[in-house]
C-alpha cells in the first residue's frame, strides 16, 4: 500500500545525477567537512536515496531540464558537519513519524508532514477509511506534486499510507452497518490495534505520532441541541481516539519520542458555532495533554504535547460552515495581523503550525511535555474584539 515509491533511475540518469551530487557535495564539503571529499562521497552514495517526482517519472527524458525535482531524500552532511553548521538546525534525521489523520494536502497533518519530512524524518501517515482510495489515487497522480515540495526543492517521501479509522480499538467493536459498507471495502486491519500491529510489523518502532483528525457529526448544531449520540461521537473521534493511539503505540516508541494533537481555543472560550460537542471534546483532549503527559513520561520517557492552531479553511473546518469569517475574525483581531493563508512572509499558517510541531518533537523541546502550544498569532491571548463597534465609539469618543 506504499503511496509514493522510491523509483530506481536509469543508469545514464543516475551518473548525470550523480555527477552533479559531486559537485553539489564538492562544494559544500570545501566549506564544511574537514574529511576527505573520496570519504564523503562513500557516504553519499551509501546514504543517499535518489528519488524522482511523478512528473519525471511520466516524462523520463526531463529528468536533466528538471534537475531541481530529482533530489536526494536524505541529507548528504554527517553528524560532524551537522555540528559545523551554524543556528540551531531542527534535525529529525533518523527518526520515523506517524501522522494520522491526512486525506488531502490542505489540512493541519499535511503541513506538519511536510516540516517533519523537512527535518528529516521518515513519513508515515494514517488516512481515514472512507478517504483512502482518493487520497492514495490523487497522490500517485501526482495531483500532491506542487504542495509535496520542501523548502530545499526536493518532494516529501511519505513511505506508506495506512487505512485507518479512530473511533474503533480492535475488530471486536466494529458494528456490521461498517463491516459490510462498500467505503470500507477493500481495506483491513484499520482498527487502531490491527493499524498498530502493522506499523509494528513493517518498521518496528515510531518516534513520533501526531493527531490531525477530528470529528464530531452534529458540529453544526448548538451544544444545547446536540444529541448523547452526537456529543460522544464527537468526543470519541477527537479525544479518546488520541488516548487510544497512544496506548497502542506508546509500546513501540523509541524513549526520547514526542506525540502532539491539534486543538482549538474553543477548548477554553466561547467560540459560537463550533458545537456538537467539539467544543467539550477539545477542553477533553487539553485536559489530557496533561495527565499523558505524566502517564507517558513517567512510564515511556515519552512527550505528550498538543498546539492551539489558528483557523484554517481545511476540508474538516469547510464543513464546520463558518470557517472564512473565523479567519477574517483572526486577520482583524489578533496582535499579528497577518492573513494566515497569505502571510507576509513565505510561509502560511499551516505552514508555521507544521514547524512548530517540529520544533515540539525535535530534541530542542525535549523539556516541553504537557502544554498547550499556541499558533494563533496570539489571538488566544485577547478578551476584546478591536473592530467591536462598542470599541469603534469608544475610540471616536476619546478623539473628540
Ligand atoms: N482547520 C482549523 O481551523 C483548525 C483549527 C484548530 C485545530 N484544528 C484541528 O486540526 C486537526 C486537523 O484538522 P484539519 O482542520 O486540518 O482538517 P482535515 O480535514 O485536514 O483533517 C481532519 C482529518 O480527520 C480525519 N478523520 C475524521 N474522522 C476520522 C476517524 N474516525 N479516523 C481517522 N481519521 C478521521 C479526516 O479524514 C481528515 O483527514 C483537527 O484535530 C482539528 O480539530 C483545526
């Protein structure tokens, strides 16, 4: 079920790449490396992955207009050069990162896929049953191409693709209604045990596990509307289904790993609108942030931390209804007045969520457990909307 592969090239291609590897390499290891370039170019070619994008994969003689789409996967610096450079690089180089909840590259786990990938590590995601098949088939198409692409021009590698679906722990609890659904049909082993199991079987352990995804059936619905089967359900998909990973895959962390989920301010304030229980369900996942934090740390040397993301028109927030005035609400309101989606610097709001759960799992925070992490561009921190028009009198008051 691998969805992007890693293609053998031709041998002409593979020189011409290699070729300009060296020079590559020559250049830096002039600068960098105090070891002889003969032994840095053993390295390389022992450490590198060459891989291709699906563009040149459909257009093989493109391979050297496109040269900056044929890239090596893994950094060419050695620990040594690594300690030469300068700043305090985010290196995840070595460590393997499971990101369940990705069905498409505009939400959250897309973006924070792309910066783990950035820093290095190995990308396995978990895709929810229902969104699978398009998902892995826009992905082979190459549809993901433009948004796969890291800030050092190569494509993030997601070595595989797991079917997946939270809300249910091992086969036993799967109702007939799912068994015999045709959007489940065709995939197994996607209960949060069996899916484990898998990862287990395929790569051993994890470092890294992130909880992108939510759910909640009645979100449109005020909470003093919403049904018992609705509130649970959303709680069951949102929050227990992350207490529910970690307890399947805590086991096959490596010590040292960090875990984060996505949560909202609706968690803590007031946010009309986000109902069906999400609102509760997020206050839930924050509150256990916490005791995870402990449970996990104490027994598996683990962190456990969740980031309070800032509104983003993802496919999970476009079904919400009111995504777009949220977000004009945060350009309008917030001390950073930036459009999140067109910031005024390279990156955008999914982006700067996804660095930050870098840096939350990379060992720069490795004394950060149990927080909540803000990337809101600080909305977070206001009690008053500036364009309240009881504001706007106030301020012409004062001008008289
Ligand atoms: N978009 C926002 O404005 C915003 C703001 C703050 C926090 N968040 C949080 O970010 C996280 C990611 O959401 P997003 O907004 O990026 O949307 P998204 O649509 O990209 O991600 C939600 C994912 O959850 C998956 N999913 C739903 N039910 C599932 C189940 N039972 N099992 C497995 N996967 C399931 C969906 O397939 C989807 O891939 C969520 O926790 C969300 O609450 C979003």
């Amino acid at each position: 079920m691998a969805a992007a592969a890693t293609p053998t090239v031709g041998l002409t291609t593979a020189r011409t790449f290699i070729s300009s590897l060296h020079k590559t390499l020559m250049s830096r290891a002039a600068i960098l490396s105090t070891e002889s370039k003969d032994a840095s170019m053993t390295r390389l070619a022992s450490s590198s992955h060459i891989s291709l994008s699906h563009s040149f994969l459909q257009k093989p003689n493109s391979v050297i207009l496109k040269s900056k789409r044929v890239v090596a996967t893994k950094a060419v610096s050695s620990e040594n050069e690594t300690s030469a450079l300068p700043g305090l690089p985010i290196d995840l180089r070595g460590k393997r990162a499971f990101i369940a909840g990705i069905a498409d590259d505009n939400g959250y786990g897309w973006a924070i896929a792309k910066s783990l990938a950035a820093a290095g590590a190995e990308i396995l995601v978990g895709t929810w049953v229902p969104a699978l098949n398009i998902f892995e088939s826009s992905l082979r198409r190459g549809k993901f191409d433009e948004s796969r692409v890291l800030p050092d021009g190569s494509l993030m590698e997601i070595t595989k693709v797991y079917p997946m679906d939270a809300v249910f722990d091992g086969p036993e609890d799967v109702p007939e209604d799912i068994k015999t659904n045709k959007r489940y049909a065709g995939s197994s082993n996607w209960t949060v045990k069996e899916l484990v199991e898998s990862v287990k079987q395929d790569f051993g352990s994890i470092d890294i596990l992130v909880h992108s995804l939510a759910n909640g059936p009645e979100v449109a619905k005020p909470l003093l509307e919403t049904s018992r089967f609705g509130y649970l359900a959303a709680i069951s998909a949102s929050s227990y289904s992350f207490i529910s990973l970690l307890q399947n895959f805590l086991p096959i962390m490596n010590p040292g790993g960090a875990t984060i989920s996505l949560t909202y301010i609706a968690a803590e304030r007031t946010i009309p609108g986000y109902g069906g229980g999400m609102s509760s369900a997020k206050a839930a996942l924050e509150s256990d942030t916490r005791v995870l934090a402990f449970e996990a740390g104490r027994k598996h040397k683990i962190r456990v931390n969740t980031i309070s993301a800032g509104p983003l028109r993802s496919r999970a927030a476009k079904a919400i209804g009111f995504i777009d005035m949220m977000i004009e609400y945060s350009t309008t309101n917030a001390p950073l007045l930036k459009e999140l989606s067109a910031a005024l610097c390279y990156v955008n709001s999914a982006e700067e969520v996804g660095n930050a759960a870098a840096f939350l799992a990379s060992p720069l925070a490795s004394a950060i457990t149990g927080t909540v992490l803000y990337v809101d561009n600080g909305l977070n921190g206001m009690a008053v909307s500036t364009d309240s028009p009881i504001l706007e009198k106030l301020h012409a008051a004062k001008e008289k």
